[in-house]
C-alpha cells in the first residue's frame, strides 16, 4: 500500500477523530495534515502498513496533548450560540454543556471516549489504535466519566 492509497482510504475516519479531539474543524485539519505530513516522511520505516491508522491516530493524541498544555483552552464556535439552538432549547444547551465538559478532559481521556463511544470500538480496539494497553484505556474511560459525572450533575450523560 502507498501512502497515498492510505491517505485517500483513512482521510474522512482520520479527521473525524481530530475533530473529536480538539472539537473545531480548523484545528483538526491542521492536526490531521500535521500528523500525516510526519507519517509520509515516515512511511518508508513503518513496516506494518495495517498499523499506520493507530500511528496517525497516536501522532494526533499526542499533538494534540501539547497544544493543549500550551493553549489557554479557549473555545473556538462556527455559529454564534443563538443561531444554534434548534428544536428543544433544553436538550441543546444540555448536549452543548457536555461537550463543553469533554473538550476540557485532557486528549488522552478525550481519546479514549471518543474511540470507545462515538467510534464504537472495543477495549481492543481503542488501545491498539492509540498504541497502548488495553488497561490504559478502561483507566481512561473510567477516569473521563468520573470528571464528567462530577462535573455535570444536572444533565443525564448518554453516551
């Protein structure tokens, strides 16, 4: 497989998952294209093609943890807050406060619910994808739902 084979088949998953991570469009872009600029210069001594997706994707975790240690954690929004409220005000502004709460776990813990709940993968599945153990990532999950429990009382998570 090329590179460009991979980048053309992983792209849309790929970015998914980078929006997932920083939570805007702009961001993950330049996230997923700065992690696969680093693969491309890399592909030649990955000897495990199959596994360039879990390298990408741990590229990004990590990444994405250093701009977050930088950042001042501001939150970037493509629509004014009044333009988004559609249908019942209460469920939209309960699923926003969630996802308020996720962009303040670190990437790691983000990481994990995003593979784990929104991706639908295994245990397994998360932890080779992010290139740790399998314990790594029940750890985060159950640390991420703790913060989240915490910190949103009023509003029933559903994940």
């Amino acid at each position: 497989m090329t590179f460009e084979e991979f980048m053309a088949a992983r792209w849309a998953s790929l970015y998914r998952f980078a929006y997932l991570l920083v939570g805007d469009h702009f961001r993950a872009e330049d996230l997923l294209q700065e992690a696969m600029a680093r693969t491309c210069v890399r592909w030649r001594s990955i000897r495990d093609k199959g596994a360039a997706e879990a390298y990408v994707r741990q590229a990004m975790v990590r990444q994405a943890q250093r701009v977050w240690r930088r950042r001042d954690r501001e939150t970037l929004v493509e629509q004014t807050p009044d333009a988004v409220l559609v249908g019942n005000v209460t469920e939209a502004a309960d699923r926003q406060a969630v996802w308020d709460e996720v962009r303040r776990l670190p990437p790691r813990m983000r990481a994990a619910l995003v593979l784990r709940y929104l991706e639908g993968m295994s245990e397994a599945e998360a932890a080779d994808a992010l290139g740790v153990s399998v314990g790594s990532i029940k750890s985060q999950t159950h640390h991420a739902l703790k913060r989240l429990r915490a910190a949103m009382t009023e509003v029933e998570i559903v994940l």
